[in-house]
C-alpha cells in the first residue's frame, strides 16, 4: 500500500463523514439559533430549553435522511472491501 492509496483512503473518508454528520449539524445548528433568539428576545436564560427541541429536530432528519445515511455508509464499505486485495500489492 503507497502513500497516494492512503491519502486517497483517508480523503474519501473524510468526505463521507462529512457528507454524513453535516445535514444533521446544520438542523442542530438552525434550531439551536432559532432557539437562542427567542431566548434572548424574551429574556429567558434557561440552558436546557434548547435541548429538547434540538433533540426533536435531530430526530426528525435522521428519519428522514437515515436511509439515505446507511446507503452512503454500505456503498462506502462495500467500495473498501473491494478495495482490500489491492492494499497487500
């Protein structure tokens, strides 16, 4: 195995994660902004109000987007896998 293999392995790694984690990040993000402005609108400094409603939404996109995760997650360990004869070369 070379290092340009390696490189190339460690990037689509990452690639995948990213594509992974970032639909269900950006929901948390939303909602913790929604949240945070409402806050400081009416002047409520309570730290655990925005955690249910993140919760919720996190839940909601991963029924949504779950599917859709596992493919992209099968697809890539299905191209790994393949790939495992060309690493003893």
């Amino acid at each position: 195995m070379d290092t340009a293999m390696v490189v190339d392995l460690g990037r689509e790694s990452l690639f995948v994660a990213v594509m992974i984690a970032s639909p269900m990040l950006a929901i948390a993000l939303a909602v913790g902004l929604l949240i945070g402005i409402v806050q400081a609108a009416t002047s409520i400094n309570e730290m655990t109000l925005s955690f249910i409603p993140k919760l919720a939404a996190l839940v909601i996109v991963l029924m949504i987007l779950g599917s859709w995760q596992i493919s992209v997650l099968v697809d890539f360990t299905r191209r790994l896998f393949e790939r495992i004869p060309t690493f003893f070369m």
